[in-house]
C-alpha cells in the first residue's frame, strides 16, 4: 500500500495558501484524470472527480486545497511516525486519504464524489465550495457528504449553528461632572455581562453525541470623549447553538436572557448567521462508520458540513490529525491518524 | 454706564475662533492701550493689562478669547434684555465687564492684573494661559484669580480634579465554540461596571460649597474576531475629585474599590490628570464678594482655576451667563446676568 504519511508529506511540499492554490488544483486534477473509472470536472480552482457506476446512492468526500499562511513550517519534515508541516493535520492528510481512495477504490459499493476545493481558510464570499453549490450544484449533489477536516480519526457529527447578536445600549450625554443629568451606556453593559458569563451551557445529546452551547461577548465598543457619559455601548456576542433547536430559537432565547436590562431604543440585531447542522449518524451512507467502531464525538466548531447541511446533504467530519494544531506553526499528523481514517473509509467504501 | 448688552454683542460680532483669535487680540490690545492706568504686554495672542499702584495684593481677572466654532450662530442678536450668539455666554459677556473695569476703575483697592488669553477651548497644548505661566510667569503673577466663566452670576468655588485611568483585563483567548478552553475578558467588565454604576458619590462640604465627587466609565473596548474568546478588554473611567482630598487619595480608593475583580496581570493606569482646587472663599480678595451677598456654589467640571491653584493662586470662577448654554447653538446671556457680575466686581474692586 501506499505510505500515506510520505505522501501526504509531498502534498505539503506543494505551497497551497488561500487563493494561490492554483497550481497544487492543476497537479491534482492531472493525477485524477489518469484515473479510468472517474469523469473529471475542473471549475476555478475546485476538482471534482466522479464514479458513475449507477449506485443508488452518492457520497461525496470533500477536503480543501488550500492552507492558512506559512509560519516557517512550509517545508515537510517526517521524524518516526510523525510529519511536520503546513497544513499536515489541515488538511493535507486528509487530501491524500481521498486522492489514495480516488485512484485505487474502482468500484465503491456507492458512487462517490471526490470535492476538492479552494479557499476554505478565508472570507466565506472566497469560498471554492459555495462557488460549487452556487454555479456547479451537479457537481456537489449527493446523498451524504464527509469532510477531511482534522478530527484524528474520530466522526465528528454534524455542528453547532453560530450567530452573532449585537447590542447596542443606549444612555444620554452628559458632562461627567454632572453624570446624573444624562444616563452612562457602558454601566448598562454590567448586568447583561453578568448575565452572560453566568449562563450554564445547555448540553443536549443527540444521537450519542453531546454538543455544548456557549454564549461569549466577542466585541464591546463605547465612548465618546474623555469627559462625557456615553449614550451608546454595543456589545457582540457570539451564540453557539446545538443542533436540537434552531438559530432562530438560540436568539429568542438569548433575546429573553437580555430582557431584563433592555428596553425600547436598544438595538437588537443578528448580524451573522449559520444554522446548526444534525449529526446524521443514522443516514444508511453514514451508519456503516459507526457500526464498524469509529468513534463518535460532537462537532462543536462549525464547519464547511453546515453547508452540506443547508443543501439538505448530511454530512460529518472525519479526518486525519488534532484540529488543535491547525494553523500552528508546530502543526503535525501522525501515520497512525491518517492510516485509521483511511481504513475506516476504505472500509466504507468496499463493503458489501 | 455703558450698555454692556450692547457692548458683548459688538465682541460677539468679532469672529475668534480657537487659534484664530489673534485679530480679536489685536483689537483688546488698542482699547487697553488707551488707559493710561494700565500697564500692556502682548505675548502671543494673549494680552495682559496690569495696574502699578503698588497695592500689598493683586487680583487676576482672567478670561479667553476664543470660541467654539459657529453653529450658524455667529452673529450677535438682541432681543428685548437677551442677547444671542455665538461667545455670548462662553464668555464675551465675562469679557464685556472685564474691559469696562479695566477702563473705568483707575484706581481699584488692590492691583489689578486683566489677562485675556487665548484658545481655551481647544486641546491644552494650546493653551494661551499655560503659554503664559510657562514663558511670562510674572504677567500672570497674584495673590487671587477670577476666572470669567459662565456662572450666571454665582461664585462658583474651586473646582474638581479629574483623573481618566485605563484599566485593562486580561483574558486567554480561545476558539468561541470552545469557551472553557479561554478566559472572556469582556465578561470580567460586568461586576466591574456594576460596582461603578452603585458607586455612591461623596458629596462633602467645604466653605459652605458641596461638591458631588463621580466616577463615570467614558470609554470600553475590546474584542479580537468573531469566534474568538478575547483575551482583553479596556475600560476607562474618568473620576471627578472633591477638594477635600487629593487626586492621588482618589485613585487609591478607586482601585481598592474594582480590587475584587481585578488582579495581577490586569493593567491600572492613570492617563491624565488635574489635581482638585480647594474653594478658597477665605482668601482676603475673595472673602468680600461672599459677604457682598454674591450667591456661592461648587464648581463641578474642571476650570483654567486649576491651572491658578496648581500655582498656588487661590482662584474662583465669576461670570454671566449660564454654562449650560454655552457650546449651544441657542448659546445666549442676560442683561441682568451681565450687570450683576459687574456690580460684584465693580464693589470688589472699589470697596474702601
């Protein structure tokens, strides 16, 4: 079999970083068009290579191109068992899982959709697979959908929604020396931080998996000269929100936490949105993976999978290497996370 | 006696907007020229007239120049006993009566020092009376100051210190979807803003003169990204200081007063500061105005009176005109506000 690790280790070798990850989709798209049993799509920077065997259903295997920036970690390093390197746990390992799968599965027991896409580490208007979904969805449409991202082996189901709610409190000016003729916008912010930093997480389960909710202030802004009380305070604050309720229901609820020190001529505004995705571990194309032993833990972070999700595609996370390293210089993947999660696909994919 | 009505609407109608008040100046300068008890310096675009008559005390009789810039108020109207435009209140009503004493009471019972400075209203760098105290200490040189500025015809004694400190919180940043992995700086503001907004000002007494100490939060800031528990948060309070303590005293108690919530890491800076002027009523040339019957009050907000006590001259502030006014586009002032600060100086200065 191929070494996964030294492969994945010649894939980092290739600068990829958001936007520039042209040339890394060219050498891709190559290796994938001298694969008989798949038809080839190539649109901007984004590969999409398909079996069409006739299966009843479709999975689609989607992973990024693209890196964050290099943080003197561009070049390769494998020590043991273990590589060092931009973009070896984020997603390079599970780009040479796929490409492995691609090139020597020729007959899944599902057809299968290979997504390989451009900047997924930057501003979502860049994103390569919304390009897809917006201009191309035949080549993004499937029964289900699993994402590389560094999970070390894990299924990380579905994932919390996240909004993001601002607050503006208002006051009236007033000199300071005379603070009783006006009203102070920032003191108002103290209960309502209170409040939010007292908030106990809801922590619902849902098909064995536990999420955990949050509610962090992100931003606070106020004042408007050194002698004046202020009329406004807008504070921000991020809601993370389990899949057992929708966006819309996190907010009214986190709109009622607030009541008590709001009034009329506060602002309340969600000025960002993304609704949670389901965890899906009982979609026929998904269950396999858990019945064969995968673990199984929450997705907490969101993800490209609420984007599958909003398309009506379940979808998981399932890759090689620990999130926690993404975007660290001492960035790394071991040859055990990769070879696991390519034998839990490679499992999927061939059995009867 | 002349119109000082009509006499404040003529230098109302004399444009001296902060640092270009030197034409207004120049015209201060000519009229006091003509008295031949006076004694003129220019430096800069301030002017100073003194008496020579060799009294054991001298008086400072102190006001700006400069405006605000217009807000379509520029032009001097009189309606009835009320005079309206931009100054009239801030403060070339003060100015009127200082220029009839200066040109009227040839022999006053102490010496008399008229300073006339500019751009009081602007940034403290520019400050024609700190260019004088810096470069012509003796022009400015007495036993007591009144300030002209806008009291509607009260004493209003002292004046408040105020100090701004920069408190900042420290945090540990983490992703949002994984808060309890970081340290909300934001959150740690709420009992903080809390414990400010129940402060309970000191409200002491001194020389019949209650002051309202206050402690106001002017300005908050924090926050890194929006899926980013932030790692710092900076919240700056302006305290405002009774004469009956030092601004040092004040900022001890401040600090003992957000200690249970703050700790070492966390940063307390004072950023600025002016020391509280005590209301000095007893001083031999203020004394009498009090017992004229002149109505007495505390000076709240900080005052150029300040800058007289922190050279160890005992100084209150006497004008027409009501503050709340000026900088007002409807800013205006009375006749009678006028003509009874004249009278109190009037007898002040001529008293046997």
């Amino acid at each position: 079999m191929t070494d996964l690790l030294a492969a994945t280790a010649e894939l980092v070798d290739i600068a990829s970083p958001s936007l520039a990850e042209g040339p890394f989709a060219d050498l891709v798209e190559g290796w994938l068009r001298d694969v008989p049993w798949l038809t080839v799509d190539r649109h901007g920077d984004n590969v999409v290579a398909r079996t069409e065997l006739g299966r009843d259903q479709r999975l689609v295997l989607a992973g990024h191109l693209d890196t964050v920036p290099a943080n003197d970690n561009e070049v390769a390093r494998i020590e043991g068992d273990t590589l060092w390197g931009l973009g070896s746990a984020d997603m390079k390992g599970g780009l040479a899982v796929f490409l492995e799968l691609a090139r020597t599965v020729d007959a899944p027991t599902c057809d299968v959709t290979y997504v390989f896409y451009a900047a997924e580490e930057i501003a979502a208007e860049h994103s390569g697979l919304l390009q897809l979904f917006r201009e191309r969805p035949d080549l993004v449409a499937a029964d289900a959908a699993i994402l590389g991202e560094p999970t070390d082996g894990w299924i990380e189901a579905g994932c919390q929604g996240t909004a993001r709610v601002r607050l503006s409190l208002t006051g009236e000016r007033a000199h300071t020396a005379r603070p009783w003729k006006g009203r102070n916008a920032i003191h108002r912010l103290g209960p309502i931080l209170e409040a939010i930093a007292g908030y106990e997480a809801r922590e619902p389960t849902i098909d064995g998996c536990t999420y955990r909710e949050a509610i962090q202030a992100v931003f606070v802004e106020g004042g408007v000269a050194g002698n004046v009380v202020p009329d406004e305070a807008v504070l921000t604050v991020n809601l993370r929100i389990a899949p057992d309720r929708t966006l819309d229901e996190a907010v009214d609820a986190f709109r009622s936490m607030v009541a008590p020190w709001t009034e009329d001529g506060d602002g309340f505004e969600v000025v960002d949105r993304s609704e949670p995705a389901p965890p899906s571990l009982t979609h026929p194309l998904l269950a396999p993976l858990v019945e064969a032993g995968t673990p199984v833990r929450a997705k907490l972070g969101w993800t490209d999978v609420a984007r599958f999700a909003e398309h009506g595609i379940p979808a998981i996370n399932l890759g090689p290497g620990d999130s926690s390293v993404a975007h660290m210089r001492d960035e790394h993947v071991t040859r055990d996370s990769i070879e696991r999660v390519h034998a839990a696909l490679h499992g999927l994919l061939t059995a009867s």
